[in-house]
C-alpha cells in the first residue's frame, strides 16, 4: 500500500532553514505527482497545497512561498525533499508529504515550529 513517512521537522529561529524529506514506497513513484501540503495555522482540519513536483519534473509552489522553498524529487531513491528557507514564525505548523493514486495520500505529518 502507498506510504509517505517524513523526517526533518524541528525547532528554528525566524530566518534559518530546515529541510524535509518524505520517503515513499506502494506506488509507481516516477510516474506520480509528489509534494508538501501544510495544516493551514489555526485550522486543524485544513491543509494547504505548499510545494508539488509532477511527474514531468515541473514544480508548483503556493504563494505564501514567495520563492523560499524549494521542493526536489529523486526518482532513484522515492524520495521528495523540501528545503525551506528564511522561515518566518507563521511558517509554524504541520508538514505533510503528499500523493494522489486514485485518492490523496499524506504521510504522518512532521512539526515545523520558527521560534521568532
């Protein structure tokens, strides 16, 4: 079955730089869309779209973005990274890797917190 396990939340200061990964197995990851989709801050239940690389190599980003992250996908190793940079303390929530096979799929979450 598709899995999506995340590593690499933690604790940063407002302008420092964390990267995440997302290790995925059960699906043809070279032929599907992956990404990053965030918890929406103060809104347990809603999750937004943040970084997604298509099987194609393109890459779409929100606008809360505004050019600091940078997701990556290594087709070798199943693998899809984000790296983020200059944190701002509302980048604080909940990070998780995404796919679509028939239905979305998100892996457990990993907590990002940007101490101001």
């Amino acid at each position: 079955q598709v899995q999506l396990v995340e590593s690499g939340g933690g604790l940063v200061q407002a302008g420092g730089s964390l990267s995440l990964s997302c290790a995925a197995s059960g699906f043809n990851f070279a032929s599907t869309a992956v990404g990053w989709y965030r918890q929406t801050p103060g809104k347990e239940r809603e999750r937004g779209m943040a970084a997604v690389a298509t099987s194609g190599g393109s890459t779409n980003y929100a606008g809360f973005v505004k050019g600091r992250f940078t997701v990556s996908r290594d087709n070798a190793k199943n693998t899809v990274t984000l790296h983020m940079n200059n944190l701002e303390p509302d980048d604080t929530t909940v990070y998780y890797c995404w796919t679509y096979v028939g239905r979305d799929y998100w892996g457990q979450g990993t907590h990002v917190t940007v101490s101001s």
